[in-house]
C-alpha cells in the first residue's frame, strides 16, 4: 500500500505530526506566524474526542496545556516570539513541576512585536534561558517540511520519555513553506508513552528517584493523589527549603536531559569527512548552506555543513572533536551570533568561528555563505 | 460527634503556614466539611491555586492537588476540567491572586462558564509579601505600599464575577463559619463557573496598619457589616451603607456550561467527518 502524500505548509505538517505522536489536547492563543497549527487543532482535535481551547492570552494558553498534562494528556501549545516570552514562567513550571508538554514556537523577527510576519533564528537562546533559575531544555530546529511533522512526533516522544515540555521551533520560512509530506503509517515511527507508576497509590511519591533520573508520573484521576508545586520540592512533591533536597533535586532535573545529551541530540553530517571549512547550520539556513556546500565542492574547496536537528542541548561534544582537524567555521544563522556563540565554547578556541548574521528579516542566502567559505578556506 | 477533619487532612503537613488570627483555616474548614457534605471523591477532585498565603491550602487537604504560579490557578483549573470532565475541580486563592495577576484568567473562566468552583479568600491584602495594597483594598486604607492611603478604587468581587458571567456568585465571611460550607456545597452542586467570596482578615499585615486593635475587632467588622440577601430586601439604602450582601447573591441555571458544549461540539465534529 501506498503512504499517504501531501502537498504541506510546515505549521500543517506540524500540525499533523502532533496528530500522529498522540497529541489530544491543544490551548493556545492567536499569533502571527503559528496561527495555522491553532487551526489545524481547532478542526481535527474535536474528530478524535480531543480537546482544542483558545485560551484568554498566551500564559493562559501554557497553564491550560501544564493542566490537561496532568490528567494524563499528550498537550501542545503554539505561539511565536512574543507569546513565547509570555509563557516563560510556566515553562519553568513544567520544567520544576516535571510536566510532559510541547511548545511549538516559530522564530519570527524580534525582540518584542518585531516583524511578525519575517523570519528570525533569535529564540534559540529564549528556549534554553528565558525562564529564571536553572532547569533542563530540549529544543529542536527542523529544516524542512517533513522534518517538522517527525520533529514533532520526536518531540512528544522526548517530552514524555524525559518528563520535561519540548520546544520545536522552525524559523517562519519552515513554518510557511510548502512542501511534500509523505505521512509515516500508522506505528512507523514508535511513540513513548511517559513512564506510569509501579507502586499502589499509598506509596506513590511523584519525584520518586528510586526509579532513576526520570520518576513516573501518574495521572490526576486515576487514582492516585498527590501535590504538584511550582516550589522547590522534595520527592514527595511537597515544597521544601531543606538546602541537600533543592541541591539534589535542581541537579536531576538538568542531569535528566544533559545525562542523555547523546539520546536526545540528532544532527546531520554533511560532506564532512575532508571537510576544511564547516557550517555549522540550522532551520532554514541550512538549506542555503547546503546549496553553498555544493557549490564551493565544484569550485575545488573541501566544505561541509553540521547541521543541527537538536539545538538544546547543544552538540559540543560532536563540535569539539571537528575542531581538532579543520580551518574555520562558518555560522550563517537569523540573529547577532547566538548559535556562534556556543560553537566558539565548542571550538575552544582550536579554529575560528566567523559568524554570518542577519536580523534585518531575510533570509541568508547561499552566495552569502559561499562568499565567506572563500573567504576563510 | 465532631466533625472529624484529619481524615482529609494530609499526614505530618500540618501546622498550616497561616498566622493566628486569620481566617483562611475557617475557609479550609468549611471547604472540608462541604467536601464530606458531597462525598466527593478525594482521587478524582482536583483543588488548584495559585500564590499567596490562602493558596498554600492545596498542601493541606489530601486530594489530588495542584500549586500553581502567581495568577494562573482558573487557567490551569481550564485545563484539568477540559481534559479530565468527570474530574471535580476547586479553585481556591487570594485576592490579588485572583483579580490583579490572575484577573484575566478569572474573568475569561466567568465567562465560560466553565463547570469550575473558585473559593476566593478576601482579606482586602497581600499579606505573603508582607502586606502590599490590592484590587480589593478599600480607598484610602493603609498597607506597605499605601503609607498615605490607598487612592485606587477597589473591586466588588460579586459584581465582577457577576458581570463576566459566572453564573452562580456567592459571599461569606470568615466569621459567619457555618455558611461557609452551605455556599460552598451550593456552589459546586451548580453547573457552570462559581465563585464563593469568603471576605476574610488579615490581622498580621493589615488589621495592625488600619487601626484594628486585635483579631476579635476585624472578626466583629466582618460580623457587622454582613447582611444576608434576604435581610436586605426589607432595608432601606441608608440602613445597608457600608454594608455587605451575604449568601448566595446571584444565580443563572439557563447559561449553557462549557463542559457540555464542548461534548456537543464533539459530536457535531464526528458527525461532519
């Protein structure tokens, strides 16, 4: 049997990809450029007995999600720039709290209103610093279409395996491009389902650590009661100040994700093994610096590109082993330098890193790229 | 036989956080006993806050309990009740919580009409941080941040829950304790959004800035300005100055509940599909 093909905005395939991983539940709040996957939500979710609500504004939208998460639902949230600085206290409550939740943002031109309407690569840093205090962050940046509807399907699954709400942010070229979705069957691509109490409810402790790194979570409703705060808390979900319990408990929580950096991050090598010069790309300016790859390999020049799937946490292990045996790096990226920066901490200053950086809501085009490998080769 | 409390109340979490004197313990009390009133389900009933002194009750009452950030308890409440409908969910909070932070929340879930009972303890005050002036402290009152007197105008809670629409709207006090739990049980027997004012004191941050001697003065004020609803009606406009209504002040069976539209709106999308 054939798969089923589409022709796809990426909102929609993200959309449906959210669709395929399980997703029941979607609160948002209207915003340029991510509206569409509202939506889509609107439309399919009540089909499937699912639930769709527009929330009052985009924290609404975030408490609505963390909520539903609790009672057992697959939940995502949709917004761009703006809404997502609005939700960032929440987000550190799903972070704290544990609480399995998808955030789609799309990067569009900021800060503030911005250009709601241009494309940006300037939240990557928002994903993994927006909200105060420490906390662990998984953020993934897909470069086309089709990336986008796995992406999200790896992103509910990652959400669920490790407890934590998962950010998937395409720049709003990836977001608003059309392109050819071929949709995996039904089970084609695994879904994980978050790890469920083993234990009578009488002995059910929410941030229970014997059971590792990642503690189960039950579901308000199924039996089981129990505290959820946004406090530091102990193991038993109960607010504590006990200096050992917070230390330990902060600990986990980034170690959750941080300890399975090499689960969690995906990327693409591409024309790296003699590579001199490497991009180091993401989201839709990759796709010029795969353009620009190809054409410095017909000028003679040995380039390639790294490019992330997985921007948080960041592949420095991956980044620093290339620098031992290269010239330069090339970081063509939608904002002043925030993917540069961590690809210098990565460089440890073995090889330059010469930044290509744009803000003015183009996109960076590949004789931008080209021009600067010849420049550094 | 009294009333045995401990029996909802979770192991080894008490004494609460609450200073002598204030009224929040009354609250959790009458919410108790309108909980056994209803045997309700403590798995399947889900109390939500927010912050503040009156929000820290989700610790105490051994259910299933959600403790949320400054403001947003009506959302995340939204979400429980949408995803989990058979659920019973409570909100309970303060009122710089529920109508300065959380104020949008709280109106847009009024106007929903979202099977939801919010329980807002009133004590005119932000007494966590030390007593910081709010929507509902009176005009010309004193608090940390008011030292000349407060010139904001405050907030009618009954009036703006009335007026976004919630459709059952009630008002206690924390001295008239054996209503509470009848407003409460009322309350959550009704389908749609509820609120329950319970208009509360707080002797620590506010009662010492405006002049009130002891705790025994505010509970007499709160004694002697409530009028029930049917007392009222035989009062003229000069008896009931500086006056409150009390009891069960607004009530609408005819507004079609958010839970069940939504279940319709289901099935007309399975239907077209």
């Amino acid at each position: 049997m054939s798969k089923k093909v589409a022709f796809l905005q990426g909102n929609e395939a993200a959309s449906y990809g959210a669709l395929y991983a399980g997703c029941n539940f979607f609160a948002g709040y209207p915003i340029t450029p991510s509206t569409e996957v509202a939506e889509v939500m609107a439309a399919e979710l009540p089909k499937i007995g699912g639930q769709f609500i527009q929330m009052e504004d985009e924290i609404g939208a975030m408490a609505a999600i963390l909520g539903a998460a609790l009672t057992g639902a697959k939940v995502l949230d949709s917004t761009s720039g703006p809404g997502f600085s609005l939700k960032q206290e929440l987000i550190g409550m799903g972070c704290i709290s544990e609480i399995p939740c998808v955030v789609y943002n799309v990067m569009r031109g900021g800060p503030s209103t911005g250009m709601p309407t241009g494309p940006s690569q300037s939240d990557v840093m928002c994903a993994k610093w927006g909200t105060h205090g420490d906390h662990p962050a998984i953020c993934l940046v897909p470069a086309t279409v089709q990336e986008l509807f796995e992406e999200m399907v790896r992103a509910f699954n990652l959400s669920e395996k490790y407890r934590t709400p998962v950010f998937v942010m395409p720049d709003e070229i990836i977001a608003h491009m059309r392109e050819r979705v071929v949709f995996p069957e039904p089970g084609e691509i695994p879904i994980v389902p978050r790890k469920a109490p083993t234990v009578p409810p009488a002995q059910y402790k929410p941030f229970d650590t014997s059971f590792g790194d990642v503690p189960p979570l039950a579901a308000f409703g199924s039996g089981y009661k129990f505290h959820v705060t946004s406090l530091n808390k102990a193991e038993d979900g109960f607010p504590t100040t006990k200096a050992e319990l917070v230390q330990a408990e902060q600990e986990r929580q980034v170690r959750k994700v941080e300890g399975n950096a090499d689960d969690i991050i995906e990327f693409e090598e591409y024309q790296l093994d003699d590579a001199e010069v490497v991009i180091v790309a993401y989201g839709s300016t990759s796709r010029s610096a795969r353009f620009a790859v190809n054409e410095a390999r017909k000028q003679g020049i040995k380039a390639g590109m790294f490019r992330l799937k997985t921007f948080w946490p960041f592949p420095y292990k991956q980044l620093t082993a290339l620098s031992g045996r290269i010239k330069a790096f090339i970081t063509p990226e939608m904002n002043l330098g925030m993917c540069s920066g961590e690809v210098e901490r990565a460089a440890q200053g073995k090889v330059p890193v010469k930044g290509i950086f744009r803000v003015d809501g183009e996109p960076i085009n590949p004789d931008q790229i080209l021009a600067k490998i010849k420049e550094v080769k | 036989m009294a009333f045995d409390y401990d029996k909802y109340i979770r192991p080894g979490k008490l004494p609460h956080i609450w200073c002598p004197g204030c009224g929040h313990g009354i609250v959790m009390k009458g919410l108790i006993r309108a909980m056994d009133t209803l045997k309700l389900q403590m798995e399947n009933t889900t109390i939500v806050s927010g912050i503040g002194c009156a929000s820290r009750l989700t610790g105490y009452i051994d259910c299933c309990t959600l403790h949320t950030a400054h403001g947003r308890a009506a959302a995340f409440a939204t979400g429980v009740k949408l995803a989990k409908p058979e659920m019973d969910v409570i909100v309970v909070g303060g009122d710089g919580d529920g109508t300065a932070i959380g104020g949008n929340h709280f109106i847009h879930a009024c106007r929903r009409n979202i099977n939801i009972t919010y329980i807002i303890m009133n004590n005119n005050i932000y007494g966590m941080t030390g007593g910081q002036f709010s929507p509902t402290t009176p005009t010309g009152a004193k608090s940390s941040t008011t030292p000349y007197g407060n010139p904001d105008p405050c907030f009618d809670l009954a009036k703006l829950a009335i007026g976004a629409g919630a459709t059952f709207v009630a008002r206690g006090t924390a001295f008239h304790a054996n209503q509470i739990d009848k407003l409460i049980v009322e309350a959550i027997q009704h389908k749609g959004f509820s609120v329950v004012e319970i208009l509360d004191d707080c002797p620590t941050t506010y009662g010492r800035r405006n002049k009130f001697k002891s705790v025994i003065e505010m509970m007499n004020r709160l004694k002697e300005i409530a009028v029930p609803v049917k007392a009222a009606e035989k009062m003229t406009a000069e008896q009931l100055q500086g006056k409150v209504l009390t009891g069960v002040l607004y009530k609408d069976e005819t507004k079609p509940e958010y839970i069940a539209e939504y279940a319709k709106l289901i099935e007309r999308a399975k239907a077209a599909k």
